[in-house]
C-alpha cells in the first residue's frame, strides 16, 4: 500500500498519513498488553493506536473495560512509541476523562449514534474542540441518525469530524457479524463529500479471513483510512476474540492492498472505474442473495404442493406475478422485454427446482 495525500479536511490539515491506519486492540486489559501491542505496531503502518477503555456490551456479564487506568496505558503509548492514541467515549465523563489525559482521537460508538440525546450530551463535552471526533454509523441502518449525530458535532463546532462505517446489524445471520450495505456509506459520503470516511472491517467481518477483501474494497471506493482490531494474542483477547488480528497480519495486509487512485487522466480513469465496479460487484452480491432467497421460498412451495397434491405448474398465478413485474420494470427503466426474458429463466430454474423435490421425495 502506497500512501497518497488526502484531499479530505483534517487529514490533508494535519498531514496525517492517507490512508490512515488505526489500530490496537479491541479492549485495553493490562499495561504489559497495551504497550506490547502498540510497540509491536509501531513496525507497521498504524499511526494510530486504539483500544476500548470503556466497552458497550450488548448483553451484560462480558468484559466492560478497565476505565479510567487504561487512559495512563494509553498516555504511555504516545510517550514511548510516538503513535496517537483513540479510545471510545460514551458520555461527558468519559470525553473529560480522556480530554485530560491527552487522548488525541475520540470515536462515538454505534450503540451510542442510535441515540440523540447520548449523542447530543457528547456534541456539548466536546464544543469547540481540536481533538478529531470519529462517528461509527449507527447499528441499524439508518442514514439519518448517522447525519444527525454529524450535524450535532457540527452544531457544537467540533472541527474535525470523521465517520467510521462499522456495518449493520440484522437479525438475519450472514456471512458477515454486520451488513456493510455500501450504499449507506456511499450516500453519506455524497452528502459531505469533505468527512474522511473510514472502515472498520473488523466490526463488519466478526472474523478474520475477510478482513483484507472489505480493506480493499473500502479503499476502491475512496475511503480515507481503516480501523482495524490488532492484538499481540488474539485467540486470548477478552473481547472480540474471532476477529482481531496480530499486528504481523495486518502489516502483510497494508502491503498488500492496493491504492488505485493518483494524479493524472488514465489514473482518474481507473478510479472511477473501480469504483463503478466495486458498486456492480455490491449490487450483483445482493442479486444473487436475493435470487436465492427466492428459491428456498419456492421450494417450501413445492413441498406444500406436493403435500397437496397439487400441480407445479399454476399458469394463472404466473401470469399475475409477470403482469406485475412488466409494471414494476417499467418505473425502474428495463424494458418489457428484459423482464419477460429473466422471469422465464427464474420461473424454469423453480419449476426445476420443484420438480427435482417431487422427485426426490
Ligand atoms: C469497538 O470499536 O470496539 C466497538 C465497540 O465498536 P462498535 O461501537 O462499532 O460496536
Ligand atoms: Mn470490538
């Protein structure tokens, strides 16, 4: 990974590295952890060490932070290794806390954007402050409650802002712990073009193997910086455990991401293609998930026709189900033709389908 200058606010201002790279681990446990970690960052190319002090559990019982001592670790962490250091701060005590021991980031957790008046308590702890305030995107997904806690920060005159997209939770489990949905990112980015916009893969992946594809995919689309869950002992982390990396990982990762977008007509080119692609490769992932979520339902039809005794095939309901779809097709600009082609391809591929259970079984 090749560093390049931001256009972005405060990190050009502050001629911060591009990408910036944040790291440390997901929760400080002890000084001999902290400053382990961080002495072993210092070899990457993290500028920024993060670590929780105070850690929002969803359910309670689990480790909820060192508090206040984990601020001297960090305070260690600068004088020792030079590296900035983040923490989370959740309420006015916690913005004092970490204002006088220096702490020169503080983020907004997502459990804590979900609400206005946490949000609004926080804006007022940090008016007119230097320091860089981070703001992860809200667990559910909801553009607006991401803008708002901005527009707070913005209303109390905290000067440096950026945003951190940490995925969504759903209640439905997939390959990911929190959907990324790229398009909410993507529109609050249209929206202030001028925030550095950052990943959190860790948070997104809950795992590792996938930590490097949603760094490069984030990079694609012009993201500014990555926060990345790094631990000198993962497998014995206190929190978090699946998706925290060692610090050898993730400098094996920063070389091998790719930066595709530098001066120049043939290389903005190439950015702006990238980026396009990126956005098709998002929408065809959705496609095919939703193309197969449509064929579990079908055959749960086909085991109740079969139960029934009822014929596959039920040419009234399918020329209900076209007439709509023509009508839908044409508010979204594809033509009749096209939508008739593809409903005939996914129509054979369940009728396939149920006939292969009535097969079967
Ligand atoms: C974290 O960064 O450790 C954290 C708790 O993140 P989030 O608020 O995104 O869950
Ligand atoms: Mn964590």
């Amino acid at each position: 990974m090749k560093n390049k200058k931001s256009q972005r606010s405060w990190l050009n201002n502050m001629e911060l590295k591009h990408p910036l790279v944040i790291a440390g681990p997901c929760s400080a446990e002890s000084e001999d952890q902290v400053l382990n970690v961080a002495h072993q960052l210092k070899k990457t190319d993290a500028t920024v060490f993060r670590a929780g002090i105070w850690k929002p559990r969803t359910r309670p019982g689990n480790f909820e932070g060192v508090g206040e001592i984990g601020l001297k670790w960090l305070k260690k962490v600068k004088e020792q290794t030079g590296l900035l250091t983040a923490t989370e701060v959740a309420n006015p005590v916690h913005v004092e806390l970490a204002i006088k021991n220096e702490v020169d980031i503080v983020w907004i957790g997502a459990r804590s954007t979900v609400s206005p008046f946490i949000v609004q308590e926080i804006a007022e702890a940090l008016r007119g402050t230097n320091k860089i305030v981070l703001v992860k995107n809200p667990v559910n997904p909801d553009l607006s409650l991401w803008l708002g806690a901005v527009e707070r920060l913005q209303t109390s005159n905290v000067k440096n802002i950026g945003v951190i997209h940490r995925g969504f939770s759903s209640y439905e489990k997939t390959r990911y712990r929190n959907n990324p949905e790229w398009q909410i990112p993507i529109d609050l980015q249209n929206q202030f073009p001028d925030l550095p916009l950052l990943i959190d893969p860790s948070h997104i992946a809950g795992r590792r193997d996938i930590i490097f594809d949603l760094c490069q995919r984030a990079l694609d689309l012009n993201y500014d910086g990555l926060m990345i869950e790094t631990h000198h002992q993962p497998d014995d982390a206190w929190s978090d455990v699946k998706q925290q990396i060692t610090p050898d990982v993730l400098k094996q990762i920063t070389i091998d991401l790719k930066i595709r977008n530098e001066q120049g007509n043939a290389i903005e080119y190439q950015n702006k293609i990238a980026n396009l692609r990126t956005q098709i490769d998002v929408a065809d992932h959705k496609l095919t998930e939703i193309l197969g979520k449509r064929m579990e339902i079908a055959d749960k039809i086909g085991v109740l026709k079969k139960e029934n005794n009822v014929a596959i095939l039920q040419n009234k309901r399918w020329n209900e189900i076209l007439e709509k779809m023509i009508l839908q097709g044409e508010e979204n600009g594809l033509s009749k033709v096209f939508i008739l082609k593809i409903y005939q391809a996914i129509h054979q591929e369940s009728i396939n389908h149920q006939n292969r259970l009535h097969k079967d079984s």
